[in-house]
C-alpha cells in the first residue's frame, strides 16, 4: 500500500491500478429474456426462478478514452530497457500530447455475485443476492500531462477536473418484481451495504507559477481513504523545500492494513416496464439503480491548502533517455511517482466519519419485436451515471434473436463518453441451467499482459445458473 495516493494515480494512467467501483451490469444483456441476472439493470425485469452460487455472474469491465499506449513507448534500441514512459525525451511532446483528450478518464468496474435466488411468491418473484462489487474512476486533464511533459515552456498551469476515487463493498439485495395489470410490472430492491474499501482524491484547484528555476504551487487537494482498518504512512524524511511541517506529518500512504469493514449503507432500485397497448409488439421500461451511500467510520483523511514548491519533473531515471542501470520501467514509473507526490502533496488532517454517495443510474428503455418473425427484436438502452467528474452515458442499439428456446442471442453497438463500442452476449437455457457468456465492448489490440493499448473499453461477463 505505500505510497497508495500517488502511485494509484500513476498506475492508473498505465492500467496497472488496483481494480475498482460502482459496479458495472451487463447491458447486452438487458432485452434477453434468458438472462437472469437483467435485475441488476432494472427490479422490474425479475421474472424467474434460479438459484446461483459462486460462478452466478462474474462481470468485469473497464471504461475509458485513453490507452496503455498513452503512457508506454517501446524504444528503438539495442538497450537493456526497451520501454519508456512519455516523459522520455525520445518521445515528442506533439507525438505524446496529439494523442490526449481534455478530459483523460479511465474506470474500472467489477461486480461478482457469491449468491443469488429467484423463487415466485407474495404474487410476484422475488431475489435475494449476495454481491461483491468494486468500482475505480480516475479524471486526468490534458493540462497535467502538459505541464509534466513540457515544464519550462510556459510559466503558469491550472488544472480542474482532476481526481480518483475507489468505492468497494459488499451488497446483500432483497428484491420484488410485482405485476400491476397484462401491461404493466414494477420493481424494487432494497440493499444493504458493507464497506470494504474507500478512498477519494479531490484537486479542487491546482495552480503552479514559475518563480525562476522553482514552482510555486498554490492548491486545494484533499485525500479521504477507510481501506478496511488502516492508518496513514508518514514520511520520515520530508523534503525541507517541499515540506511545510506547520502542517502536520506529511502522508505518502497507507499501513498497518488489517481485516474490517468500516462503511455501512443502503441503497434502493426501483424500476417498470410497460407493454405499449396501442402498438402491438412495444414495451418501454426505466429505472434507477444504486441510489444509496455508504458511511464510512474513522475515515483518515488529509489536504493541502496554500501555497508550497516544486522543483520540476528532471529525474535522470526518466528524463535523460540515456542506459543508466536502473532505469527499466518500473523504475521510470516508480521516479515519476516520487515527482508526482511532490506535486500533490497531502497532510494529516485526523480520522473523522464521512459518507460517499454510489453512482446512480438512470436506464430508459424500449424494444420492439417483430410482428413477421416474433423471434427476433430490437431495442434501444439508454443509461446515464451520475457521479461528478466521473459521470458518464450510454446509448445502446441492440438486435436480439431467440432461434430455438434453449439459444438467445444478442448484438450491439453502443455511444458511450468514452467512445463506440460493439458487443453482445449468448445465451444457452435449458431446464435446469443456464449459461452465458457477453461483453458490452469486445476486447481491442492488448499488451501480453491483456492490458488495452488503445483505449480503456473492455468487459467480459460470464455465468452458470440453475433455472428451478
């Protein structure tokens, strides 16, 4: 965990973070009427019974407009170190930069269910799960990598729309899908939460000057983490020119990890679908999901407001280019990180309670099955994240076709803030079980370590369940 505020950052621009937030739902999956896990998308659409148990639904996911690529570059060289990161000077400024957006985001999402049971009573079916989800965002602006990149060139950098964050936690639902009339069903789901892990990095502004060969930095940075029981990491040895000791110990991480759960919440999903009366073969549905927070107890938390120096990014590790020894990547990364610290530097502010709100989702809905062939449809999903700098939106064309009854199958290419994507999901249902297999956003071009180079869209869903 040491040095966890800084490198999470930096790892993260390279995909090599921690995986995190709120948790991601497979929307293929949300016209197929073989998919029994569509209930997290929507209460409404649980229609039947199964029982699930360790391998039920296991969905993982990034999202994002920038890519391993990015940040890694493969030198032309006969040398013992053939990666570098963009701060090398054999990578151009207008070759590194060209590449970036103004907003540069990256979120990875995992949604594990350990339990889950559909079974009809009370007049409608009824779910009770048990859900492991972990959700991470990161929002980077271009001007960031601007001022690391040419620092010198320009004397005065302000950056907005800068920040990380990690929500993780354990989910037991209890849900209800009830049918008011022939066309018209509604749903909810009540679920309580238990908080793993939580952190949050918040620049509220960061402005640097030039001040001849030193950076003076005026900012308002603020770090909050309940990382199970934890306490902050200290340094020992502060740098006097970048260090205010008028301010506390100055943290660079997190230590002493031990088992707990520090967050308790709730949150609520509510949902409707709607067979259209006056067109025959049309149904719309909505909902909201994850509307709910989590308060964490004793939560560590640290800023930095004021003013303080920075003596530019020139460690000869990254910024010389030149075969010294000890340059490989993960030295250039861990050089870079040290800079980094420099820059957002955060001080013990003490332990107090504070509360995260889960990214809220909006789905709306309609599909429309065709009167000349009635196995196959066609929908359109629209969803909206609400959660600050880290909102995000989808729209989803899907075409679902159900040849035979134990095969249903779907496509779809979907509008989303990070870029186009292309998925679908199949689907194999017999009496007594279940298995699908889906992506929201087929794998692209990836490094050997499965890490994509392009951009950051990537999902793979999979699951075996018992229909009962």
């Amino acid at each position: 965990m040491k040095h966890y505020v800084y490198r999470s950052v930096l790892c993260a621009m390279v995909f090599a973070f921690a995986i995190k937030t709120s948790a991601q739902e497979l929307r293929s999956s949300y016209f197929m009427k073989t998919s029994t896990f569509r209930h997290q998308l929507n209460p409404a659409l649980a229609d039947q019974a199964y029982f699930g148990l360790l391998f039920g639904n296991t969905n993982i996911a990034t999202r994002g407009n920038i890519g391993l690529s990015n940040f890694v570059y493969k030198l032309d060289n006969n040398s013992d170190y053939d990666l570098t990161t963009f701060m090398s000077p054999e990578v151009s400024a207008d070759e590194f930069l060209g590449k970036l957006h103004d907003k540069n985001r990256i979120s990875v999402n995992v949604n594990y269910n350990l339990l889950s049971v559909g079974f009809k009573g009370f007049r409608g079916v009824n779910v009770i799960e048990i859900n492991m989800k972990s959700n991470t965002a990161l929002s980077l602006p271009y001007e960031l990598f601007e001022f690391m990149k040419k620092t010198g060139e320009k004397e005065h950098y302000s950056f907005k729309n800068l920040g990380a964050k990690s929500l993780n936690y354990l989910e037991v639902g209890f849900g209800h899908s009830h049918k008011i009339s022939n066309n018209l069903t509604i749903g909810g789901k009540l679920k309580v939460l238990s908080g793993i892990a939580y952190a949050k990095f918040d620049v509220d502004y960061l402005d640097l000057t030039l001040n001849e060969d030193v950076w003076t930095i005026n900012g308002n940075t603020k770090f909050s983490a309940a990382v199970m029981k934890s306490k902050f990491k200290y340094d020992d040895d502060p740098d006097p020119d970048t260090t205010d000791s008028s301010r506390g110990d100055k943290v660079i991480g997190m230590d002493d990890v031990g088992f707990g759960t520090p967050g308790f919440g709730l949150a609520l999903d509510l949902g409707f679908t709607y067979k259209v009366a006056s067109i025959d073969g049309l149904t719309v549905s909505g909902a909201l999901t994850d509307f709910g927070r989590i308060t964490w107890k004793n939560t560590n938390t640290a800023s930095s407001k004021g003013t303080w120096e920075f003596d530019g990014f020139n460690n000869p590790i990254y910024a010389t280019g030149e075969d010294t020894g000890d340059n490989k990547i993960g030295d250039q990364l861990e050089a870079l990180g040290d800079d980094l610290k420099k820059v957002f530097s955060v001080y013990d502010d003490g332990q107090k309670n504070e509360s995260s709100s889960l990214a809220a989702t909006l789905s709306l809905a309609a599909e429309y099955e065709m009167p000349f062939y009635h196995k196959l449809s066609a929908g359109i999903l629209f969803t909206k994240r609400f959660d600050g700098i880290f909102s995000s939106h989808q729209t989803t064309l899907a075409c679902n076709y159900r040849p035979l009854k134990f095969v249903e199958a779907s496509l779809d290419i979907s509008s989303t803030s990070e870029g186009l994507t292309f998925g679908g999901m199949l689907s194999l249902y017999t009496k007594g079980f279940n298995l699908f297999v889906g992506s929201d956003s087929f794998l692209g071009k990836v490094s050997k370590e499965y890490i994509p180079l392009h951009n950051g869209n990537a999902n793979l869903a999979f699951g075996i369940n018992f229909p009962l």
